[in-house]
C-alpha cells in the first residue's frame, strides 16, 4: 500500500466515526469491522445483522446487543446495559443509552441524545440515594422515531414520533408534514 492510499484509508475510518452513513459495503465487510463484531459478540452478548455497522471508537458495554439491517452506531457513542435496534436505526456520535432500551425500526438517535432505561431508587428518604436499588423498567422507543440532539428520554416513545427537548417532548405524530 501506498502513503497516498494508507492516507485515504485512515482520513475515511476517521470520517466513519461522525458520518457514519458514509459507510461502504466494503467497510462493512471489511476484516477489521467483521473482527469488531465478532469480539462484541463474545464481550458484549451482541447479534447483528449482516448489513450492521458499528463503528471503531463507538463504546459498547452491553450485556444484550441487538443491531438490526442496515443499522449503525457512530463512534464516540455510548451503549450501554439491554440494548435493542430494529432494521434502519441509527444512533449518531456522543449519544449515550443506557439500561434496557428497544428501538423499533427506522429509530434515528442524534448526537448528544441521552436515553435511560433505569433509575435510582430513592423512596427512602432515610437511607442514602447511592444505596438504593437501581429500578429498570426499560424503554421502548417504537418505529419510524427521531429524537433531535440534546434530548434526554426516560419514558417510551411512540411510533412516527419527532421527539426534542429537555425532558423529551413530541412536537409531531404521525403525518406530520414540517421540518426540525
């Protein structure tokens, strides 16, 4: 391999932590990207699809990982706990789920979401809130969703849902026909 060629392929994978989408067949199949999955598999209790992506620098710390076809999770995301992805689901760079989360298909996850499918307990005022039970009821996020950047979701979302804001609020349902 060339310097001209090593170049492109290092200034592409560093594209491939933020445009995600810019991902190839050939970056899917790749051996470095089929040796990812396979040690997620082993570390992470993950399934994909064969057409799934994960990017390199993406943080997975999951003890069930579902990523269906044509899904993909950028780098410098943060998955973490129960976590499910339909066909068509993305989650952008900084992101951040954690607990027991299941998306549908077609969810988009922007940069800088939070999702949380757990809670601390805090029912006793006597004991300390560090430790209190954890509480996981989980999330679910139904299909054809986008959660715009910065959104914090604690709650299930419904289907063909535009969800912003801090906590999350839907600004539009099903035939919405606006732009965010």
């Amino acid at each position: 391999m060339n310097e001209h060629n090593a170049l492109h392929d290092a200034e592409h994978e560093a594209r491939l932590q933020f445009l995600t989408w810019d991902r190839t067949p050939e970056d899917i199949a790749s051996p470095a990207h089929r040796a990812r999955l396979a040690r997620l598999e082993r570390t992470a209790g993950a399934s994909f699809a064969e057409s799934a992506y994960v990017a390199a620098d993406a943080a997975i710390f999951t003890t069930h990982l579902v990523v269906g076809a044509h899904s993909w999770i950028a780098g410098h995301a943060l998955v973490r706990g129960e976590v499910e992805f339909g066909a068509h689901s993305t989650v952008n760079a900084y992101a951040m789920i954690s607990g027991k989360v299941r998306c549908g298909d077609g969810v988009r996850i922007a940069s800088h979401v939070t999702i949380v499918g757990f809670n601390h307990g805090f029912d006793d005022p006597s004991v300390p809130i560090h430790t209190q039970k954890h509480e996981s009821l989980g999330i679910v996020i139904e299909d054809d969703v986008w959660i715009g950047a910065n959104a914090v979701v604690t709650k299930d979302v419904p289907e063909s849902a535009v969800m912003v804001g801090i906590p999350v609020v839907e600004i539009s349902g099903s035939g919405f026909s606006g732009s965010c």
